[in-house]
C-alpha cells in the first residue's frame, strides 16, 4: 500500500497536498487528500497570512484511471486576512494552478475538456468524456469554455487590424472578429454586428491607425467617430464585389435584357453569300 501512495503521490502537486488514502469500487476510484499548506495569499488584497480559520472538505473530479471515474476529496484550508484594509475576512485557498477556488474540477481535467472541445462540439465532447467515465454534460462544457475565454490575458494587437462579421446561427445570432493584420490571428470576438461593440472596444485600442472592413456602414461609422484620423481599407474579397457589381451594371446598361434568337435559323445559310456579295444578315462578321 505504501508503494502504490509513493507512485500516486508524483502526480498530486506533492507540497500542497499529501494523500491519505486510496479506495476504488468497479466504476469510481476514491482519493483523500489533506492539505499541507501553512500559509496563504488573500485573492483580494495579496496580503499573506498565517491564520487558520478552519478547515473544510472540497470534493473535485480529476482525470479518469484506467478509465474509472476518480472523484479527490481533499481537506482544504481557510485563511483569515489579517489586512484590516482588506474587504475579505475570509478566503479559501487554491493549489497553484491544480485547483481554483471554486473549480468542481482539478485544472488539468479542465484543460483537456477544453480541448476536446475545441476540436469536436460541445455535446460531442460531453459524450466522448462520458464513454471515459467522465461526468460532464454538453452546457458545462460551455460554461466551461466561457470561463476559460474570461480568464485569458487581454491580447495586444498591432496598429492595423481586420474587421468582418460572422454568424453564431446563421440567421438568427451574429458576432463581430477582430484579426491582428501582422499575426493573422484573432484578438477579439464582439457580441452582434450593429457596431456598439467594436465602438466600445477601438476606445480601449486607440493606438489603431488602419482598419480592413467589408462595406458595412455600421462599422465605417463606428470607426469614423472614435477613430477618425484611423484609415479604413476595402478588404480584397469585397473590392472583388465592387468589381464584379460596377461590371454587371455596365453590361446590363449597354446589353439588352434578352436577345431574340429566330426559330428558323439555318446553319448552312449564314456561311452562304447573297446576291450582291454580302454575307447574310444574321452573320454579319
């Protein structure tokens, strides 16, 4: 029994956490843990302390065993803030990126859920974890992705920058993207397309000097008004569209809308001269 909590230990964060006991069943394997932690930094004021409150008991799910669910239950301790500055009187403690304060799940089951969910769907993904004895459902993958999204870095971007609408469900939902024109890369999603949005957010990128757009006029104005030394650029696909619509109209203005062919036209004819030696009427090149 030694040997087997010696091995499992190597994948707990060993000086957060000792384990204390080891139990499975046919489909769970039960770990308990208590924590070894003797001081804490307050989420609110960063101040560290050593004051106990108390103690309570965190159940989290962790990544499958040999695909058997494995549910941590893990003693936790809580801290009093000696800051008097502080708001905080109490605070739980976290495990340095192993488990957040309220995460239902350790970090690392988080991040593959993410990333099978990235590649396949949500419920899609919620019924591949569920094959590995992994409980989650469809919308807890969703709420877990939003967390995920919340808690990223605010992504810098360069001066010049790509705008262009995109549907969330065609029809009905729709977002505005913001690409990085250096990078390629992605460095904002904006909720609706009316323009509010990307307002809101030039405000807090003023450094913009460029902007590829469609045609748009929502977000020309938008930009014109927080912006408007910033300068706006046609994109090469809607350039295309203006080329192809200019040409349809030129042609539908010289060209007549249908053009009469007769029934009784002969092949043979239109190769054979008339009498003052002229090509027939219906050939006249």
């Amino acid at each position: 029994m030694n040997d087997s909590l010696l091995q499992m230990n190597t994948f707990f964060p060993n000086e957060l956490m000792a384990i204390e006991s080891i139990k499975q069943d046919n489909c769970t394997v039960h770990i308990k843990l208590r924590s070894r932690t003797h001081s804490c930094k307050c989420p609110e004021c960063g101040y560290e302390t050593t004051n106990y409150h108390g103690t309570y008991l965190r159940k989290v799910q962790d990544l499958p065993i040999l695909g058997k669910t494995t549910r941590l239950s893990i003693t936790a301790h809580e801290y009093i803030c000696n800051n008097d500055a502080c708001s905080k009187t109490t605070f739980v403690e976290d495990f340095d990126g192993f488990l957040s304060y309220y995460g239902r799940m350790t970090e690392r089951c988080a991040d593959f859920i993410c990333t099978l969910a990235m590649e396949t769907s949500c419920e899609g993904c919620a019924r591949i974890c569920r094959a590995m004895n992994l409980q989650i459902s469809g919308d807890s993958v969703i709420r877990l992705l939003t967390k995920q999204y919340r808690v990223q870095p605010v992504v810098e971007c360069g001066n010049i920058v790509g705008v262009d609408d995109f549907a969330f469900k065609k029809r009905h939902t729709y977002g505005t993207i913001i690409v990085d024109q250096s990078t390629h890369k992605p460095v904002a999603i904006l909720d609706g397309r009316d323009g509010n949005s990307l307002k809101e957010w030039l405000k807090n990128n003023k450094h913009i000097k460029a902007v590829t757009r469609d045609r748009a006029s929502a977000y020309s104005s938008a930009i014109q008004e927080v912006l408007p030394d910033a300068m706006q650029i046609a994109d090469r696909f809607h350039l295309h569209q203006n080329l192809l619509e200019a040409i349809k109209n030129t042609v539908n203005a010289v060209l007549p809308v249908d053009i009469k062919i007769p029934k009784d036209y002969d092949m043979q004819k239109t190769n054979e001269k008339s009498v003052d030696g002229k090509k027939n009427a219906l050939r006249c090149g």
